[in-house]
C-alpha cells in the first residue's frame, strides 16, 4: 500500500530553536578538524527565509512506517542571497510532543558577498516537547568563493516568520578584496 505521511507544519515548525544573536567577525578562530595552512576568520550572518515544504510518496514497505518524506525550497534573504534545495525524512511518534527529522540542503547564492554553494546537514528531535536541533555545514562541501566553509546554523520562528542565525568560518584567502 503507498501512502503519503504528511507531516502537520507545526510539528515540523516545532523541533526549530528560536534564538538569535548580533553580528561580528573574529580573526584567528581554528575549525576543528586537520591543521589550517592559512588564518581562518569567524562570521556571523543573518536574515529571514521562506520554505516550502511538499510532502512526498514512499514506497514500501516504508510507507507503512510511520515516516514521511518532503522536498524543501528555500529563498534566504539577508546575508544570505541564494536558494536552497533538499530532502527530509520525519517521524511523528504517537507521544504527543515527540518527533524526530533528517535532512539535506543544498544552498547556492552568495553568502556575505561571496558566491559559490554549500550543504547542510539537519537533524532535529522533540522529545515531549523539549526541542534538539542541529544544522552544520558538511565538510568540503563549500564551492567557489565559500571553499573551506564550516559553521553552524540556527533557525528562528517567530511571528509564523522564518530566519536564521549562522556561525560560520572561512580561510582568509576567500575573503573578497
């Protein structure tokens, strides 16, 4: 049997962590990970977005499993200029409050002026209630002007509004003169 398992925005809405933070830029900071040959500079970008999520059909067996699937398209805005296109699995536990999602995203634009793509790697969990959610750059995924990008985003939804806080490193040599 092929069913579609669409996931209430809400419970998707709910496993976001609503923060904030100022911009900034430090000069020094190390990623962890092998030894840098060059300075690395921190960032902080922010801005607002819109997603759209469209549900999915499974296959089986599992469209009996509880999980369900959805494309995501993204616009950013900010400092952020670029739009982003990826693929979520979520499940829905019959505990009220709990839930749990995977994703990947592939962004493509300019971000703080510097054009090239990245990945994001999601995942996020509700656990009666008590949010976790974790969003990172997946390693050497970074092109053109973004080469050698890490760093850490959080998502803010406030308002019924989208936006993001991102942390987030470059080698020094990527900056734009």
């Amino acid at each position: 049997m092929n069913r579609q398992f669409p996931l209430p925005i809400c419970i998707i809405a709910s496993l976001c962590i609503c923060v904030g933070g100022a911009a900034d830029r430090v000069v020094g900071a190390q990623p962890p990970g092998p030894q840098q040959r060059e300075p690395i500079v921190q960032y902080h970008a922010s801005g607002a977005f819109e997603v759209k999520m469209t549900p999915q059909t499974l296959e089986e067996p599992v469209a009996d499993s509880g999980i369900g699937r959805m494309m995501l398209d993204k616009q950013y805005h900010g400092d952020i200029e670029a739009t982003g296109k990826g693929q979520m699995l979520a499940f829905g536990s019959p505990q009220k409050g709990s839930a749990g999602y995977v994703a990947m995203e592939r962004v493509a634009g300019t971000l703080g002026g510097r054009s090239g793509s990245f990945a994001l790697q999601h995942s996020g969990t509700l656990n009666r209630g008590a949010q976790q959610l974790s969003i990172t750059v997946v390693p050497d995924s970074g092109t053109g002007q973004l080469t050698g990008l890490a760093g850490t985003m959080k998502i803010i939804i406030e308002g019924g509004k989208h936006s993001y806080a991102f942390d987030y490193t470059l080698p020094e040599a990527a900056r734009p003169e």
